[in-house]
C-alpha cells in the first residue's frame, strides 16, 4: 500500500500552489479509498456466509419429552426444550432421577423439571 499524504501535505501543497502535487494526493486518497470499499464489501459477503453457516440447525429429535442432539447415530443430551424454544440455546438436562422422586431431568437454566 502506498503511502497516504496527511492531512498537513496535502495543507502544505494547497497553501504553496501545487495543483501537480495536490492532484497526485487526492488520487491517492481516492484509490485508497476504492479499495477499502472493495474490502469491505468483500467482508460483509464473508460476514454473510458465515452467518449462514451458522444459522444451519442442528439436527435434532424429541425422545422422552426432551430433546436429544442427533451426533451421527449417537444421540447427544438430553437437551432443554424450553431453553432451546426461548432462546435456541441447548442446555443439558441434570439427571435428577437421584434428586427428587419421580422426576427423571431436571434444567438447572429455567428450573423445570421433566419426566
């Protein structure tokens, strides 16, 4: 990249009459400026697809009044329902068959209890 004239050069050729070297400065302002442009419109498309990406679900099944994240053909969880519903967020379920009787998961995010 090219070195940019400040803001004191370009002062300087204005105040001596430079009009050669004030033209010179503001093309390369002006090229500079074209490939910022060109960078940022080339980032907010890889912004773009990145989000896209991300925005891919999971693939996911409801099993036993909760959700389990599919991880192949091994079943990952169990998940929160109302976590995920709220806020897409998958919070794992505590096994409180141990805990509380009759209550087989428990969501330490929302508190609620399934099973």
């Amino acid at each position: 990249m090219t070195d940019l004239p400040s803001f004191r050069d370009i002062a300087e050729s204005l105040e001596k009459g430079e009009a050669g070297k004030l033209e010179e400065q503001i093309l390369k302002l002006r090229e500079a400026a074209r490939r910022l442009q060109q960078e940022n419109s080339a980032l907010r498309e890889e912004i773009k697809e990145l989000q896209a990406e991300k925005r891919i679900e999971p693939k996911i099944e409801l099993g036993d009044g909760v959700y389990w994240r599919l991880d192949g053909k091994e079943r990952v969880g169990p998940f929160c329902p109302s976590c995920y519903h709220e806020s897409q967020q998958f919070v794992e379920l505590l096994d409180g068959s141990r805990y509380v009787a009759k209550t087989r998961w428990i969501c330490t995010a929302c508190n609620r209890v399934f099973g």
